[in-house]
C-alpha cells in the first residue's frame, strides 16, 4: 500500500512539473508577442513620425509634403526635357535635310549654268564659223544700170571695170566695196556694196540739165 501511494505521489508530480512547464513556456510566448507587438509598434510609430524629435518629424513631414508637391513638376520637368529633346533631334534633322536639299539645288543650279554657258559657246563657235565660212570663197555681183543702160564702173582707185551690165566676181568680205558709176551726160554716183554674198545691184543716174 505505502508503495502504491507513492507511485501515485510521484504520478501527481511529475503531472504538476509538465503544467509548470506548460504555464513557463505560455508566459514565455505571451513575452515574445509582446515584445513583436512593441517592435512593430516603435517601427509604426517611426513610420508615421511619432516616437522621433519633433525637428526630425518636421523636416521628414516636409520631405513628405515637398515631393508630393513637387512631384508632378519634376514629371512634367522630366517630360519636358524628353520633348524638348525631341523637338531638338527633329530640328537637327530637318535642318540637315534643308541643308542636303539646298546642296542638290545648287548643285543643280550649277550644272543648268555650265549646260547653258556651254550652248551659248557651241553656239557662238557655230556663228563664228558661218561667218568665216560665209566669208569663204568668192561672190557675184551682178551691177545693172537703168538709166542709162550702159555706164563705166570704177573701183576705189580709179580703175575701170567695165560697162553695165557687168559681172564682178570678187573675194568674199566684210568690208564693204565701193564703187563708182559714170557716163557722159550724166552725174557720177558712187555706192558701197557689201560682198558678203552674191548679190545684184541696179542704180539710175540722174541726167545733167
């Protein structure tokens, strides 16, 4: 009986050491929550400015307020300078297309005058050789009198040529020929005939009263 009594004694003590135990270990959670929920409330109250210098919370509250106000002026900075850029980038480009096209106009403007400068050579090389090939060779003057039908012609220096109707062939010229027509009875005349090509030639001579 004595040692059925004190198993059961030994029983009941160790069932009360486990709930001490129990009890230790619940006080001991209860601690450690306790001291979580003083953490998170410190780290709350540091968030939300309270439980720090008044200055500090001040200048953290201004902080604040400054970037909330600021905020969409440095957005608005931010896509202004993006803008501006762009603008500035297609400028750029547009300035350099002015720039390639007015190169293209000029350089066409510079080919069109060496075109045309070198027509109006072609052209001036082809007059000038019509005119020495005009000048080339020689021409007929056919000299014919009117009145009277038949009259002496003379050159510049006095020569006779011959009677009208008369044929001069002579070397074709620029210069102009001058010549006289004479006849009894009558006034002289003198002509200028530019052998530049052949020609015929008619004069009348007035009769002396």
């Amino acid at each position: 009986m004595y040692r059925d009594d004190r198993t059961a004694l030994e029983a009941r003590l160790r069932s009360v050491e486990a709930e001490l135990e129990a009890e230790r270990r619940k006080r001991e959670a209860a601690e450690a929550d306790a001291r979580a929920a003083a953490a998170r409330e410190d780290e709350l109250r540091v968030r939300s400015g309270f439980g720090i210098p008044p200055a500090v919370a001040a200048r953290r509250r201004r902080l604040a307020l400054a970037a909330v106000l600021l905020g969409p002026v440095l957005l608005f900075g931010v896509g202004w300078s993006l803008s501006a850029a762009r603008s500035q980038r297609a400028s750029h480009a547009l300035l350099e297309w002015e720039l390639r096209d007015a190169q293209a106009k000029l350089n066409r403007s510079e080919a069109e005058l060496s075109l045309r400068r070198a027509e109006e050579r072609r052209k001036a090389r082809e007059e000038r050789l019509g005119r020495v090939l005009s000048l080339a060779g020689d021409v007929e003057l056919r000299l014919n009198s009117a009145e009277p039908p038949s009259v002496r012609v003379l050159d510049d220096r006095g020569r006779v040529l011959g009677l009208t109707p008369l044929v001069l062939r002579v070397r074709r010229s620029a210069a102009p020929l001058r010549l006289s027509f004479l006849q009894e009875g009558y006034h002289a005349r003198e002509l200028e005939v530019l052998p530049d090509t052949s020609r015929r030639v008619t004069v009348q001579l007035e009769r002396v009263k």
